[in-house]
C-alpha cells in the first residue's frame, strides 16, 4: 500500500498538469462544431465451401457520422476491418442481413447518422461445376501473303464454377478476340475468356490459343539448304542439300544468316537400316516457309 501511494503522489504537480490539459482538449474537442462525414466499410460475406452468393451484393457499407472535426478525420483515416456476414451453417435460400450503428466502432461524441443500405438480401445457391465448350474468335488479317491455315484452343473445354442457375444457362464460353493483324507467324499463348455472369469463374487453368499462320506463296528460293540427320548411328544421305521456298522481304533475306537455315531429319531412336524420311526446315522467326524441294530424303542408317 506505501508503494502505491508513493507511485501516485510522485510527481504529483505534473500529474495534475496532464490531466488537467487532457481534460482541457477534451472539452474543447466535445465543444468544437459538429461536421457530418461519410466512412465506408468494406463487407465479406462467408459462406460455405458448397454454398455460394448469387445476387450482387454491394463491397461496401456507408455510413453517416456526425461529431467534432478532429474525431472524424481520425476516423475517415482509418483502416476499418471488413463487416463479416458469417453464413457458413445457413443453407441455400434468401437471407435477409441487417446492419446497425454498432457495426463501426466511433468514440465518444460521433452519432451514427444513418447506414446506407440498411440491410441488403443474400441469394445462396448450390455451389456447381461443369465443364463447357470454347469458341475462340480470331479479328484481323495476317501480313500480305500469309493466311490463317488453322485456329484451335487446347483444351476446347473450360471448367466453370459457380451457382448452379447461372453454370446450368451457359452453353459455351468464347475467348476475348485474339488480332493477328499484320502477323506472319504462328502463336501460342494463353488466353482470356468471355464469361457473361459475374458470380461464375473458371475452375483451373486457362486455355490455350494455337494459331497456326502460313505463307499463301513463295517470293524467294533459298538454294543449296544443308541437310542434318540426328542419329546414334553413322549415315550416309543421298539429298545432300534442298531448295527451301520462303515468303519473306527482300531486306529479311538479304540480312539472312545462312546458319540459320537447315533442314532436319530426327531418326533418333530408330534402329540401323534404310529410310525415307519427311524433312523439317529451321528458319529464323520472320521468315514463312512455303515447301521444300524435296520434301522427303533418302537417309542410310549403318
């Protein structure tokens, strides 16, 4: 007991001169003019892992609030937890949630004024996944002289979630446009999908587009091509060398580098013998193959 009354009364002139300047600003804060302002609280709805919401449901609650200056700045300053509407053991059906004045936490000398809304309905439905077909849309043209041979979107079906109303309405899912304006090669990327109901996502990875973009004709030959055989074994090659037709500029092929263009024959694998083989042309990235004379060689493995 001593150490206690020692504890308060040391010091005790400062003591009295803190309180009494607390207690000052607080009745000049309480006195000050009262200002409205409005704070929005972020709003999380939880649901269970098979229930999901199916109506839109407003991301924030407003609210009205009326005090001293210095109170509601330090209020509109801060960062508010989110309202969480637990909903985890309800069923699907409608829910009706009602927000109060005591979903925000204001000191002393601020009044809510009014909660906008006041209370909003929740649509929980059954938590559904179907698989559904891709149409991919392709927009433009490629460069001059190449043309489009072939579109297709791997895998051609997607994985959607989402409540069960809105998956059973979708028949198909079609990709955001892909331009291949200008283009003279081949692409092969991921791409984004067109999906009309906000509350469906997809379920997995993204599909991929494959656009395969050819030359319509050829405007330079590439003379005396070499040809390369991958093999374990030694072999001998009839078709030393193959004309290689292109579409390209005339400053593409006059700043060709010649090591860059090759043909190939892969018989890796394949035991000793006699074969007639199809031949793959390594090309750089701006130049369109046409065709290759010939387009097979004759390749003796021993």
């Amino acid at each position: 007991m001593d150490k206690l009354i020692t504890l308060l009364t040391s010091n005790l002139g400062t003591k009295l001169i803190s309180v009494m300047i607390a207690m000052v600003l607080w009745i000049v804060v309480l006195g000050s003019r009262n200002v409205e302002v409005t704070k929005e609280v972020p709003l999380e709805v939880v649901t269970a892992s098979d229930v999901v919401s199916s109506n839109e449901v407003p991301e924030k609650i407003a609210f009205r609030l009326s005090g001293p200056k210095a109170f509601l700045r330090a209020i509109l300053d801060r960062r508010e937890e989110p309202i969480r509407v637990n909903l985890a053991g309800v069923k699907p059906g409608l829910i009706t949630y009602r927000f109060f004045s005591d979903n925000i936490h204001v000191p002393i000398g601020v009044k809510v004024l009014s909660i906008h809304p006041t209370a909003i309905v929740i649509k929980l439905e059954q938590l559904k996944r179907r698989d559904v077909p891709i149409r991919m849309e392709v927009r433009g043209s490629p460069a001059e002289g190449y043309k489009v041979l072939h579109t297709e979107v791997r895998p051609g079906v997607v994985k959607l979630k989402g409540p069960e109303t809105q998956i059973d309405g979708i028949t198909e899912v079609q990709t955001k446009p892909i331009d291949v304006a200008g283009m003279k090669q081949s692409l092969e990327r991921e791409v984004a999908l067109q999906i009309p109901q906000h509350d469906v996502q997809v379920d997995g990875a993204f599909p991929k587009a494959h656009i395969e973009i050819v030359p319509t004709s050829a405007n330079f030959r590439i003379r005396n091509v070499d040809v390369r055989v991958l093999s374990f074994f030694q072999y001998t090659v009839v078709e030393k060398s193959v004309t290689v037709f292109v579409r390209a500029s005339a400053d593409e092929l006059k700043s060709l580098d010649r090591t860059q263009v090759y043909g190939v024959v892969d018989l890796r694998g394949k035991p000793k013998g006699r074969y007639l083989e199809s031949l793959k042309v390594t090309l750089p990235e701006n130049i369109g193959l046409v065709k290759v004379v010939p387009e097979k060689v004759k390749v003796t493995l021993y």
